[in-house]
C-alpha cells in the first residue's frame, strides 16, 4: 500500500482505502498536488485522501502502469506493458508501442527541457518522443545496457539514465557515456 508521513506519524492507504493495488510501482505529484499512484493494477489519483482509479485496458488482462508523468503543458503520460501513452477524458493513445513481451514494456518516464518525453523500456533501450515523432536509441547508440530502470533529467539538459546491468548513463550534447 501507500503510507503518508504526517506528524506525528503515518496514515496507511490499501486497497481498502480505495487504492487499486497494494503493490505500488511508483508515485509522482501532479501540478495540482494530487499523488499520481501506479500500481499493478492500474493508476489511482490520490487526492484529498480520496482515489480515482484508471484501469489501462490490455488484451491480455496486464493492468499495470508502471510510471505516470504530467508532462509541462497539462499532459498525463502512461509506461505500461502496452508501451507509452497519453491519458486524455479516460481514453488511450498509444505513442510509443510495446508488446506481449516483457521486454518492450515501458517502465520510467521523464520529460526533457524542450517537452520531449523519454521513455525508458525493460530491454528494448530509450525512446524519444516528441511532435508525434519517436526515436529508439540502444546499446547501437552508445548506451551499456538496454534495459533502462530510471530516468532524472538534471537543470542543464543532461539526462541520467540508470540501466540494469550496466551502469549510469549520461546524455549530453547527443553523445552517451556510460560509468559502471
């Protein structure tokens, strides 16, 4: 479940509490100030103590959302099994594909300067999404492993990227380097 500090302790919410699944993947505020909660079965939206839940459909019965991002200009991104989407009035748009396998899921998100999204898969490396326009970079461009775990982009354009297996990851200028 979510468990929320507040002094002087903690205020525990489970499924019981109206949250979608116990099993929480990650957990990111909105600019509303509403906790955007993944879970194994779905996004629940945390506010005020309340939830509203969104189930990602899937022709397999896979629900989870792994990462949730609302991009600068209002946007809610979805990583799913199913790849990137946009969440918009309760309905999908898919913008990066992903797969029955679990290597082409979509896990981690994070939103560049100039309002890309990039989007980190299981295996199949980093996608770059912007425009309606996406780009798939990998081990072919440079990165040391293509299976990507977490995304920071830092005040100066940089992104960090941390791979399974091999290492930390930096783009800058278009180049990757790589520290294991």
């Amino acid at each position: 479940g979510l468990a929320l500090y507040r002094n002087p302790g903690f205020q525990v919410f489970t499924t019981q509490s109206g949250l979608l699944s116990n099993e929480v993947f990650s957990i990111r505020e909105d600019r509303h100030g509403d906790l955007l909660v993944c879970t194994r079965e779905g996004l629940s939206r945390m506010h005020d103590s309340h939830f509203t839940n969104y189930t990602a459909p899937d022709p397999i019965a896979r629900h989870l959302v792994f990462d949730a991002l609302e991009d600068s200009s209002g946007r809610l991104w979805l990583a799913t099994p199913n790849g990137m989407s946009e969440l918009r009035g309760g309905h999908l748009r898919n913008a990066v594909p992903g797969g029955p396998m679990l290597n082409n899921s979509i896990v981690v998100l994070s939103e560049a300067p100039d309002g890309a999204i990039w989007a980190g898969s299981y295996g199949k490396g980093l996608w770059r999404y912007k425009d309606d326009r996406t780009k798939l970079f990998s081990t072919a461009d440079g990165l040391s492993s293509d299976q990507i775990r977490s995304l920071s982009q830092d005040a100066d354009g940089t992104l960090w990227i941390g791979t399974f297996g091999g290492g930390l990851n930096r783009l800058r200028d278009g180049r990757f380097s790589s520290y294991t």
